[in-house]
C-alpha cells in the first residue's frame, strides 16, 4: 500500500491579535492583478495577461467574473495600466504611456455594465500622462497631465460625456515632472512627486483644494516627501530629512507629528505603499533589520510601533484596503489556490495542508507524485471532516 503524507505547509496559533495570515480569493484569475479597486460588494481587478492583453474581472466573494474584451493596444514595458476606479455603478480604466510616442494615444474606457467604451477626448488621448482617478463633489475626475491647445493642466472632470480641464498646474515642466502617490483627506487632496512650481523647483508635496494646486505649506520633510497613506482619517508620509530621524510622519489636526516607534532598528530604504485595515496599518517597501542584516518587504504599525509581520510574501505589486480587508497581489504562489492575490486578516489562525501520494516515502514531493483530491483529514477531538481540493489542498 502506497504511502500518503499529509504536509503541513503553514501554521499559525493566534496568541495575539497581531497574528496575520493570508487567505487566497478562489480561482479563475490567472495573473496578479496590477490595480484593484472596490466595486460594488465586491472587487474588480485589472491585468495583463500572458499574451499582454489588458483584462478586467469582479470578486463576487467567490468566482472572478470577466467583464469581457477590451479594445486596448498590448502592454509593453512602455504601455501600462495606470488606473482602475469605480464610481456610479461603472469601472474607469486608464492605460497610458510612460512616454508616449507622437503617433500613439492614451486611453480611458468605461464599462457600464455590458460592455468597455472608449471615453477618452482629445484632452486625454495626447495627454502626457494619466496617472490617477479621484471622485470630488460627485463628480469623476483625473489627475495627470494634460494639455489643451496650449495651455497645461493637472486635473480633468468628466462632465456629460466631455473630458473638462479645471483649475491651475502644479507641474509646469512637463517633461520631467511626475506624480507618485496620491490620496484624498476631506476636501483637499495630497500628491507627492517632483514638481516645478512658480515658487520653488524642488516641490515633494502639493495639495488641490478643489479649485488650484499649491505647494503645501509646511511640509512633513523638507528633503522628499515620497508616499502617501491614512491611518484613522488621518495622512500618513513616508519621506527624507537631513534634519529630521523620523522617516513616517502622520498629520493630526493640522499637525505633523512622528510615527516611526520600532523603525529605529530597521534601515528604511523604500516605502512605496501604505494600506489600512482596521487598527492596524501595512507599509509595503525595503526594511533591513540592524541586528541580523535580514530584508523584509512588510512592516505593520499597531497604533503604537512598528513591527514585523507573520506574512512572508515576496514580491508585492500592489495592496488594496477598504479598512475592512487588505487585499495583496505580486508574483507569489502556493502553486495551486493562492496565485498572485489573497485577503489579509490579522485576527485569525490558518492551517494549510497539501496531500500527495509519497511514491518512495522519502517525504518529500517529488516531479512524478501526484496531488491526491478529495483525501480525507480530520482534527484531533473534533468529529468535523475536511476533504482536499482537486489540487490536494486544504485551506482551514
């Protein structure tokens, strides 16, 4: 009788509330998405597939539904995915140029449920850049940068079927100018990046208040002010300081204040995303830790310190949160259920079991064994049964 191994792959006791584990989100997505966005109860996703076609599916909160073909030129390191957003019962995605050639056109398309429209106008078509959608007033609009006849701008609104600029420009050299992370706190949205202004060449932060751009005053880093987050309703700045030790600073009422307790062992090279989930706040970059020399891409704030997490994940290209669940996608695989996004919980426990039919009971998987479907385990002092997927693997 052939022997059957049953391989613990993970597991994890909750000891505390700081566990964290990550769950995959079914099956049916076949790349890591590139942006995520809330839509509806669920989510949608866009992604290149292998032949770099742009593709767009919705979590349910079980399967990944296609929305259909899109009329989009292929991906290339040049041409790439630079937005997805839901707003009005639509999705909005926007793919553009890093550099666009004269002969070619940026693209915004909308699907309505039925079917991907190409909305873009002339305005957004020989934009320079499209670099992120935001909702102000209910009313979509889209910062970037933009051109209209010889005028710059930054923000466009889409206004019965029209792409409108609106408001002055932040960025006036165009050619080397760029956008890099961008959020909105109340009425005023932040963006980092480097911009020349009227006043000053080296601007790291600036603020729209609905009507123009301005430098924002009194900035948290007088160095670079790099990536952008919110922690309880409240901006967050990973960003540099020949004067200043605090590499994350957060504004409360108007005030910037340090955030960086338990980041004074770690040398912060990178910080280039923030997510929240509940209490908790993710930070996705490059940490060294001092004592051992050891790299880590995720650090997690507890409203108190920083701190490593349970999650050792390589790779992460994009995190989404809508304070409820974190969703993480990149290049990471279990090569069989979590293929490039899982959910984030960080109040539970997980046990993942793979099963295969151990030929030569060395007990290690080799090429030529087989995943064994549907085996059956069980808990000890518990009369519950558990059955693998067709992969011979267990989530619990």
């Amino acid at each position: 009788m052939k022997r059957l191994v049953i391989h613990i792959v993970a597991l994890l006791f909750v000891l505390q509330l700081s566990a964290q584990i990550l769950t995959p989100m079914g099956e049916g997505l076949p790349a890591a998405p590139d942006k995520i966005a809330k839509h509806g109860d669920g989510v949608a996703v866009a992604y290149d597939n292998r032949d770099h076609k742009i593709q767009v599916k919705m979590w349910n909160g079980d399967f990944w539904n296609s929305t259909g073909p899109i009329n989009l030129p292929s991906t290339t390191d040049n041409f790439h995915i630079a937005d997805l957003y839901s707003f009005n019962g639509s999705i909005y995605l926007a793919c553009s140029y890093k550099s666009r050639p004269v002969d070619q056109s940026n693209f915004i398309s909308k699907w309505d449920g039925n079917s991907w429209v190409d909305i873009s106008t002339d305005i957004t078509s020989n934009s320079i850049a499209i670099d992120k959608f935001f909702e102000e007033n209910g009313v979509l609009k889209c910062v970037g940068k933009f051109k209209n006849q010889n005028e710059n701008y930054n923000i466009v609104k889409y206004v019965n079927g029209l792409w409108i600029p609106e408001g002055n420009v932040i960025t006036t050299n165009f050619d080397s100018d760029k956008f890099n992370s961008i959020t909105q706190s109340g009425d005023k949205l932040l963006a980092t990046g480097n911009f020349t202004s009227p006043v000053s060449n080296e601007v790291s932060l600036a603020e729209w208040n609905g009507h123009q751009w301005q430098a924002a005053p009194y900035p948290p880093f007088l160095g670079k002010n790099i990536a952008l987050g919110k922690f309880n309703d409240n901006i967050v700045v990973y960003g540099t300081s020949e004067f200043n030790t605090e590499t994350v600073q957060i504004n409360i009422s108007g005030n910037w204040r340090g955030m960086s307790d338990g980041l004074e062992g770690y040398d912060v090279r990178s910080i280039h995303q923030f997510a929240e989930i509940n209490n908790s706040l993710f930070a996705v970059g490059e940490f060294v830790d001092k004592t051992n020399n050891s790299t880590s891409n995720l650090m997690m704030y507890d409203g108190n310190v920083w701190h490593s997490t349970n999650l050792n994940i390589i790779n992460i290209d994009q995190v989404y949160s809508d304070k409820e669940n974190i969703l993480m996608s990149g290049d990471f695989s279990d090569n069989s259920r979590l293929n490039g996004i899982g959910i984030v919980y960080t109040d539970r426990a997980q046990i993942v079991a793979k099963v295969y039919d151990d030929k030569n009971a060395n007990c290690t998987k080799d090429a030529n064994e087989p995943w064994l479907a549907n085996y059956p385990m069980g808990l000890r002092k518990s009369n519950t049964s558990f059955y693998s997927d067709q992969e011979g693997q267990l989530y619990l």
